[in-house]
DNA sequence: CCAGTACGTTGATATAGGTCAAGAAGACAG
DNA sequence: CTGTCTTCTTGACCTATATCAACGTACTGG
C-alpha cells in the first residue's frame, strides 16, 4: 500500500494539528522549518496495515507523530526478523534511496506525517543545520542498532529479554521526559504481541514466553498480564540484560 | 591508546603521500577539501594494535587509508562481538560524541587519516555537502548493520558464513573499481582468523570451520589453505547466504 | 451467555550449534 | 632441520533453544 504525496496534496489540517508539527519539530532537534509544513501531509494508519512494503520503490518519507511500527525482513523461506521498532519523532524511509529494504508495518493505530523524499531532500540540501541534525538522528540508530547487534549475536535468551524490557522502560521514559507523566512508575504496558518481541529477538513466541515466565519467578519483574508488567528491581533486570553478573 | 592530534603537528607527508589524500577523498566521495589537509595528520597502526578502546573518551576521528579494522564489544564476562568491520576510506569515530561504544582494533596493519573531532565537525559544519554525504555513508552503514542484524537473528550458521564470503567478494570487487585488479578472480584472500569471524556472525570459531568445511564438501568453494579460498560456484553461494534455496 | 478465534503458557522431545579435547598444519626462531 | 607456538580441523558429547503439541485465557460478535 504505496503513499503518493503529491505537492498540491497538502492537508489544512496540519496547520491546526499541534500533535503533527510538534512530532516534526521534535524530530528535527526542535529546528521548526516553514518549508516543510507547506510539503506535509499527514496520514492515519490502522494497527496490522503495511505502510511501506520491502524492495517496494516508494518516495515516502514520513515521521511518526504517534503509534509504533516495525521494521520487518522477509527471509525466501518465511523466516522473519524486525530490524528496528519505531515511535513517536522517528524517521520511516530513507532520503537517499527510493528502493524499501524493509516492510514498514503499524504495531498500533498510526498518525504519521509524510514528505515527499526528494522535496525533503532539497530542503535538507538547502538547510545544514538540518542536514547535521539527520546525522546526528542516524548516528544514534546506527548506535542502537549495533546494540542489538551484540545482543543477537552473543547474549542468552533471557539477558535478550531483560534487555528488550529495560529498552522499552527507557523509551517510555524517554518519552515522559517530552510530555512528563509519572516518571517513577515500573508499570510497563507494551504494545508488542510475544511473537513480535521473538522476531526482534531472534527468538521464538516460545522462549519469549518461557524467559518472561522466568523474570516474573525470580521476582525481576511482575507479570501482570500478558501485556503489562510491573518493574520489580530494576537494577537486578539491568544486570541482567547487561550480562553483568 | 588514545590518539591526540594537535593542530600544530600536521604531517608534512600528508601532501607529499597520494594514498591518504586518496583514501580522504574517496571517503568524503570524491570531494576534496583543502581545510581538511590543514587539520590531517596520518598514522601508522601495527596488526593487533588498539586504536580507541571501548568506553574511552577519545576525540580521534579517523580515515583508513589502507587496512582493516575491527570495532569489538565486550560482555562483562568476556564474551565478544564484532559489530563491524572497517576497511579503506571508511571512518572510525563518532563525529558527536567522544565517548567510543567499542574497541577499535587492527586486524592487519593500518595507515590511518587523523582528525581532531571537534575541528572535523566543524569542517562539516560549514560545508553543507560535505554533511550530507557523511549523512548517506552513515545511512549505508546503518543499512548494513540492519542486514546482520537478520543475518544474527534469523540465518543458520552455513549461510551466516556463505554470507561472509559474498560480503567479503563484495568488499573486494567495490575496492577493485578503485583500484583494478583481475575482476573475474574468484580467489579471495582474507586477513580474519577462524575467530575473527565468528565474532563477527555470533557462532564459535569451531562452527566457523565446520562450516567453511561443508562449503568446499559441497563444492560451492575450494578451501585453499586457512585464509584463502576459490569461489566456484558464486549463484549457489549467493543463494544459500540469501536462505533461497 | 456462548462459540469462535487469536494469543499466551506449559510440557515433551529434537537438534543446531556450543563445549571440550586431541591432532594436524603452518609459521617462525634458533 | 627441529622444537615451540599458534591457528585450524575434526571428533565426541552436551545444552540452550527450537519444534511440536496440548491446553488456557481473553476478546469478539452473535
């Protein structure tokens, strides 16, 4: 399900939106650039629908005013793994290259605001602070990515697991700190079904399920139910996941 | 064994030596700026060599010139993970921060263009090009991580390797167009040991073997001797790296 | 309230790859 | 050439996780 952006396309809404030109704004480092509201649009996705599809050419490029995506590879054989979870202020698509190495997938319902890549890319072209800023933004994923890269290739099941707990702690923190909510919370609702985490993990649904279970027995986390748990001892979930005995 | 490099102690050789200037311009894809030369000195790292290590502050931004280079993570409990591999022209260091997340280490001699971070950034803060082509290398590399990031997840230990050898021939074939040799030539030659390798795809060296074992079984590759080996059959290959049977 | 469906848990069993150990093959110094 | 060191290969065995299967639980629509 391609997204055609075209100029004339723009949705007057977005001048009267703040959630969308806050998601921008906050993506791009707090820069707000006229420009770009003139080249918006901004779309609503359901929960399970495709909104880039891989090796697909698609000239959207989109930040993520709310909701979660996923990044998934399709292996011939069926094999499936996600390469990057997605939120709010992230970046889907890249500026350069047309072609989708990956299928771009809504985890939850999804407001995005979408360009079109190469009238990003001029604005980019035409605005260094901007240009900067972008690195910086890729540099962290690349930072993030290489994570879980060690993590994929040497951690045990369970430290995958505690890690992925500590980094959606995180994200939501990260999260709290733009619209504050109760910071000393360790209740943690997630949006992920057992199967996605596996596929981010490297796992299966199975071993998701058992290391979980195991957090909750030894009394690292509260399984409240399948979709909410409660932080126990935080420290002891980061030993864990840091493999930090 | 953190690199210092101050303004005053440019090497005079770097305008005399073609090969930095070379591997500078080619990193910063093709565009050559005289500011850069002012600021560059060159190093010489021995094999084995350290060149930042992990959790370091260091404020070296570096340019191979020749050489490969391998950035490590260490578990607390000694496991290790290769999360990339560096060869010519590509860069060692964070542009924004100076806290390194891994272990640089040579794993064959290296000729090394030195910066200091913040005059770098600088550089790249006035030159809007010269931005956003380090802001299309670091996407590339981000692309590639992601590619292993599948590969760790979801492939099997002969195609975790089959892909290191067409990612190997790749790299080889790429430095070719720069500096052509015989491009029909199926033998490659490569500078990582057993160990080496399986840091890089998560297995243990001993998998490695046994892998690289049943390729020159199958005939898809000749093992010539331990760090040389004869593609025969370079679609088969491809195919089993790409779990496409 | 019930049937249907999707998702999660738990148990039994299989297996890919890890671990341990012994040789073989180079590389290098003397 | 010979002994020492390192790296690679090969074999035997073991374990973490996958696989297969059954059962629970929790929404959803009638």
């Amino acid at each position: 399900m391609p997204v055609a952006v075209s100029v004339g396309e723009m949705d007057l809404r977005c001048a009267t939106c703040p959630v969308h030109h806050h998601a921008v704004c906050q993506a791009l480092g707090g820069l707000y650039l006229h420009e770009l509201a003139g080249i918006m649009t901004h779309r609503h996705f359901e929960a399970g629908t495709e909104i880039v599809h891989q090796g697909e050419t698609s000239n959207l490029f989109g930040i993520i005013a709310s909701g979660v995506v996923k990044l998934t590879r399709l292996l011939p054989d069926g094999r499936q793994h996600i390469v990057c979870l997605l939120s709010e202020t992230d970046c889907i698509g890249d500026v350069f290259s047309a072609e989708s190495h990956d299928n771009a997938m809504c985890v939850t319902d999804v407001e995005l605001c979408c360009f079109h890549r190469k009238q990003f890319d001029e604005i980019v072209k035409s605005h260094p602070t901007l240009g900067h800023h972008l690195l910086q933004r890729v540099t962290v994923d690349l930072e993030e990515a290489r994570q879980w890269l060690t993590a994929l290739g040497r951690k045990k099941a369970v430290e995958k697991v505690a890690m992925f707990i500590v980094w959606m702690w995180n994200e939501e923190h990260e999260h709290c700190l733009h619209a504050p909510r109760r910071v000393n919370d360790m209740m943690l609702h997630f949006p992920f079904s057992r199967e996605e985490i596996a596929d981010f993990l490297g796992l299966t649904l199975e071993t998701v399920s058992r290391c979980i279970g195991k957090l909750d027995v030894d009394r690292v986390i509260t399984l409240l139910n399948a979709k909410c748990i409660e932080i126990r001892d935080l420290d002891r979930l980061r030993q864990i996941a840091e493999s930090d005995i």
